[in-house]
C-alpha cells in the first residue's frame, strides 16, 4: 500500500527540505458467498498514513479501523485498530529502519499482537536507474504463540525516458512458529510498478504459503490462522496536482480459512488520496 507513496515521496524531496504526506485511504472487504468455504460475510476498513521525511530520513505512521462481519448472526463481528510506527534512516550506500506494529482486536484465536520491525538495505545508483536489495526482520508476538519472519528483497528502479519509469521488486518471505503442526512457510511477491507522466499502475502477485504474515514493510498484518496461498492485485495512481493524487485498488486472496477445508477467496476494493506539503 505504501511503495507508491515512498516511491513519490523520493522524487519529490528531491526539491525540498522536507516533506509532509498525508494519504486517508478505506476499503471495502468480500468473501466467499459459499458457508462451506468461508464463515465471513463482509468487512470494511480505514485509516490515516502520515509521513515526514527528506533524503536522509522517513518517519511514517499509520493508524487504521476494520471491522469484518459472518455469515451467521450469531457470530459477533470483529473489531480491530491497528497503529503502526516506522522510523527509517538514509545513508550514502545502505539504509536502515526500525518500529512496530500494534494490533488491538476482539477476535479471541490469537487475541491482541505487536510486531517488532526491524531492516537494513543496500543501493547504487548508476545514472538514473537504482538497484536496492535487503532483507527485512519482524518478530510477532501473541499470547499464545510467537511468529518469525525473516523477508529478503530485490528491488531494480529503471529510467525509461524523463517522463517514465519502472520499479520492479521481488521479495522472498520466510515464515516460523513452533506453535504451528507445520513450522514453517516460504512464499514469494512480485511487483511491477510504471510510472508516467501523472499516472502510475502497480500489480502485484504472490504465491506460496503464508501463516500469521506481516507484509507491505510492517504495515500488514494478517492476525490470523488462515492458510494464504496466493494473491493479486491492481491499482491505478493519478496526480490531479503537483501535490495531490488519488489511488484505486483492486485484490484478491486465495487461502484457506482456518477450521475450514476447501479453498477460498476474499475481494478488496481500495480508494486512498494523497496529499503533500
């Protein structure tokens, strides 16, 4: 959710000492009509991501509500607020960032969690294209488990021509808990990004098997014990001015429900606005 954002916010401090990004953003949750693939009905999120930051460093937060509904009217819903803080730091060569993330839910399976963040990265640029690579470290504690996670990255940015560019990032997710049957969880994420002229378009998939992940550097997390096994995405960015612009997403994941069987599938529908000072 926040590449697009990190991506515009180096550009444009590039011209400024500091930069200021206030992006609200909500989001409209399906899943599977079938009971028998899902206990879910519907959900809806929201919330607020700000950020202050130039090129030597990034400080984001993010606060968010979601609140997801069942099938059956006698199952309560789940209510859940999540805030997280990333501190990012800037050298010549390498970065490094560091934070949390805080999960406060009435879903009783795993109860409230925080995610220890922690990363460092390296990069070159030559000329106008950048290449960065790195690995990212989250700790997720529960009450009644604890979740390693351990994420290595490939990033490659390329200058097409002065009004395009392409990011391309491959990211590899390895997942642990001893409270799990199975230990252990290995997936990997692929995204594209084009950038040109005002508008930006990103996709995004990713394939394997995820448990309890963290994603999107530490500003998701699925406090849950579902099986994800796969997942795709779209979203559309334009720049109405110099320092507003909109973003409308379209996702679907492929997991198996926890205390459920057969495959399924949930739907996300996304729309954010950005502003900038």
């Amino acid at each position: 959710m926040k590449k697009l954002i990190l991506s515009s916010l180096v550009c444009f401090s590039l011209a400024q000492a500091d930069v200021t990004t206030i992006k609200p953003y909500s989001a409209y949750i399906t899943y599977d009509t079938n009971p028998a693939n899902s206990i879910k009905d519907k959900g809806i999120l929201g919330g607020v991501y700000y950020s202050k930051g130039n090129l030597g460093y990034l400080l984001e937060v993010d606060a968010s509500y979601t609140k997801i509904g069942y099938k059956s009217s006698t199952i309560s819903d789940i209510k859940q607020s999540d805030l997280t803080i990333l501190y990012n730091k800037y050298y010549a060569k390498y970065m490094l960032k560091g934070g949390f993330h805080y999960l406060n839910t009435s879903d009783t399976i795993l109860g409230n969690g925080v995610v220890l963040i922690a990363g460092v990265g390296v990069y070159k640029w030559k000329y106008y294209d950048k290449l960065s690579a790195g690995v990212d470290l989250y700790y997720t504690k529960y009450s009644s488990t604890n979740i390693v996670q351990l994420s290595p990255y490939f990033q490659y940015s390329k200058a097409i021509n002065i009004s395009t560019r392409n990011n391309i990032d491959i990211k590899v997710n390895y997942i642990y808990s001893d409270s799990y049957t199975q230990k252990s969880y290995k997936s990997i994420e692929i995204s594209d990004t084009l950038f040109y002229k005002r508008f930006t378009l990103t996709t995004k998939a990713y394939f394997g098997e995820m448990k309890s992940a963290v994603l999107d550097g530490g500003f998701t997390m699925f406090n849950t014990q579902d099986l994800l096994k796969s997942g795709y995405s779209i979203k559309l960015g334009y720049v109405a001015k110099k320092n507003l612009s909109f973003e409308l997403g379209y996702s679907i994941n492929n997991f198996v429900e926890d205390g459920l069987t057969n495959d399924t599938r949930n739907s996300v529908a996304l729309l954010s606005a950005t502003y900038r000072f």
